[in-house]
C-alpha cells in the first residue's frame, strides 16, 4: 500500500513558485498586469515562436485558434478520434462540421495516411493534429498534406509542452500555424487553469490579441467613431475604446502569470525527470506478456504527459474496471485518456459515427491505461506501481 495516494499526474509546487505569487498579492496589479506579458514573453522564447498569447484554459486557446482562423459553419474539420472533447468542441463551438481520424497503432495520434484518406473525399479547411500523451503528432507530414490540400493546422499540443519533433520544440509552429497548450494542474507545468497559444503569424497573433478580451481594442488607428474617439484637438479620449468584434472574456490573472512563468524555468528539470521515470517503466515492462509499452520515435523528444500503457485484459481474464480497482485499492490511481470522441452522446447524436470506422481507436480505448508519472514520484512508489502492475498480469 502506498503512504500517500499516486494519481496518474499531478503538479509540483515549490517554495520558488509560492514566492512568486506571494509577491503579486503585495503588489498593484493581480489581474491585468506586468507578469502576463513577461510570461507569454518567456514561453514563446522558450518554444522558439515569434508570439505567444495567455489565456484563461487549453480549451479557450483552441476555440481562440478557431476564431482567428476565421472557422465558421461552413467550415470542415478534422482532429484525432482519440483526444479530450475540447480538441472538437472548439469548432462546434463555432458551429463548423467536425470529423474523426483514426490514430495511430503506435503513437496514439492522428493516422496520416487515414488523414489523407480523408482530404481527398472532400474539402477540409482546417487539421487539429492531438500530440496524446506528449508524443507529437507526424507533423512534417502533415505539413506537406497542408500544401497539397490547402487547409489551416492547430496543434493541439496541450500534453507535449517540454516536447521535441525533428529537433524543433514543440510550440515552434515550425509546421503549423497555431500551436495550443493547456496549463491545468496534470500538464507538464501549471497556472491552476490557463492556456497558451504560440504562431510566427502577426495577423493571427493581433486576431488573438483582440478575441481575448472581449472584441475590445484601443487602438487610435482603428478607431471607427471618430466623433466619440477625439477631443477638439484631435487627441485619443484617455477613456475611449471599441468592440470592433464579438470576442470572450478569456485571459488570464497576473497570479497565474506569475506562477507559470516560474514554472516554466523547471520544464526542461520536469521533462527530464518524466523521461527518467517512463525509461524505468520500460525496463521493467517491455518484455511482459499481455502488455504494451509506449513507442516512442527517434524524431520525437517525448514530453510523457502521460504514461500509457495497453493491456490485453481479456486474455488476463479481468475487467479494466476491477484492473483500475484492484491498484486503486493499493493507493494508485490510473485513468483511461481517452473515450474516443465519436462515442461521446452529443457526436452520436449530430454525426452518427460507427465505431468500426475506426478501429485502431476502439482498440486503443479498450487496452488503454494510464500510470503514475509526475516528478515527484519517488522510485519506491514507482517500483510499488510495477509490482502490483506484475501481480495483476501474473
């Protein structure tokens, strides 16, 4: 039995970061203020994009994506069959036409010939390769699908922060024009809740900017009221602002800012331990029977936002659910990410999709399960999470 109770992740606080969001509660500003910029300032360095844009959740960064991209109800999507509900939701929020593909055996993300399959039966306007579990997505690839067929890319990149493909960090936008992340407190770093969104587009990135906060902006330039906007001098109202479009209230606090800015000086500490931690599980795990451990590319610095494993558990003779249990019980948690998004009610309902369009997801969904990796995992908890594992499949 573990001492304390191992989720499948968690978040790493330290006496650095609580400094840090000490010091906003003494200062000005613990909303709007200095932090947000210093903080997108930072990660679109770090990334090696040319801008990053703050907001309030991962899924608020795709569904900002979306709009600045211009997605409407005439426009096709498709993204990764196997993904949290938001990788889709972004464009039914907008009320576009959402499609699934299926992943692949080995990465888990999206199937590129299946992808392709899909491109050529009808007009897509935009890709949301998912980078599930912090392996990334075959996004050179996709890229030279994107030239052939035309369509916009968001890489919904919220597992894979910390990540690399073909040496280039994952958020470069080196293959997309949008890269997404989400900073809720099982990814890689934490600001409790936020998101952020990276592009090398500066009219994406002022899009961004605008559906933020609100549609509002105060810009003299781009003022339309001229009468309201100018004194009889001809000088900007101190006081004066337009909503130009309808945009949301999604940004994010100085609080969070600040939190993740700290964060982020420990991701490349947070990445290399998480490797440590899945190379472990590998050792200990690649040659059982009736268990699959993650592949990995040697293109891809992997980021593990997750540790999934896939057991056969019919030919163990037991449920998934008492599997889950039995570790539960011993104090380790485990969780099944994802349910395919096609077997959600509402995709039922809208789109009628059949499970055995793709079957590379069913499979995965049915042997898919994920263990304890976070960096305070200590190798006794770990080695305690093998064990039991071994009992289970003995």
């Amino acid at each position: 039995m573990a001492k304390r109770f191992l989720p499948y992740s968690r978040q790493s606080i330290d006496k650095v970061d609580i400094k840090k969001i000490t010091n906003v509660l003494k200062s000005d500003f613990i909303t709007q203020g200095p932090n947000i910029f210093d903080f997108e300032k930072d990660f679109a360095k770090y990334v090696g994009a040319k801008y990053a844009v703050a907001c309030a959740t991962g899924t608020a960064a795709l569904h900002l994506s979306c709009l600045a991209l211009g997605i409407n109800k005439k426009s096709r999507i498709l993204t990764s069959a196997v993904t949290f509900v938001a990788s889709a939701n972004c464009a039914e929020f907008l009320g576009a036409n959402v499609d699934f593909v299926d992943i692949d055996k080995n990465t888990y993300c999206i199937n590129v010939n299946e992808l392709e399959k899909k491109l050529k039966q009808k007009k897509i306007d935009l890709v949301i390769p998912v980078h599930l579990c912090g392996h990334s997505s075959e996004m050179a690839k996709i890229h030279r699908l994107k030239k052939k067929y035309n369509f916009h890319i968001i890489e919904d990149s919220c597992h894979a922060l910390g990540g690399k493909y073909n040496n280039f960090k994952v958020g470069s936008c080196k293959y997309s024009d949008i890269s997404t992340f989400s900073f809720h407190p099982v990814k890689p770093i934490t600001t409790a809740e936020g998101g952020m969104i990276t592009t090398n587009d500066e009219t994406i990135y002022q899009k961004l900017l605008l559906y933020r906060t609100h549609g509002i902006h105060k810009n003299p330039l781009k003022f339309k009221n001229k009468n309201l906007a100018f004194d009889e001098n001809n000088q900007p109202n101190r006081w004066y602002y337009e909503m130009d479009v309808l945009g949301f209230n999604y940004r994010i606090t100085d609080l969070q800012a600040a939190l993740g800015k700290s964060q982020l000086k420990r991701i490349n500490l947070f990445t290399k331990k998480r490797n440590q931690i899945a190379n472990i599980y590998n050792k200990n795990f690649k040659n059982l029977k009736n268990l699959k451990i993650p592949f990995k590319s040697k293109k891809v610095l992997h980021a593990y936002h997750l540790y999934t494993i896939l057991v056969d558990f019919k030919k163990i003779n037991l449920s998934k659910n008492k599997f889950m249990k039995f570790l539960f019980e011993c104090g380790i948690g485990s969780q099944v990410l994802y349910i395919p998004v096609f077997l959600q009610p509402y995709y039922k309902r809208k789109y009628n999709y059949r499970p055995n369009k793709f079957p590379v997801s069913m499979k995965y969904y049915e042997q898919a399960l994920s263990i304890p990796i976070f960096y305070s995992l200590k190798k006794t908890e770990q080695n305690l999470v093998i064990k039991k594992i071994k009992e289970l499949l003995s």
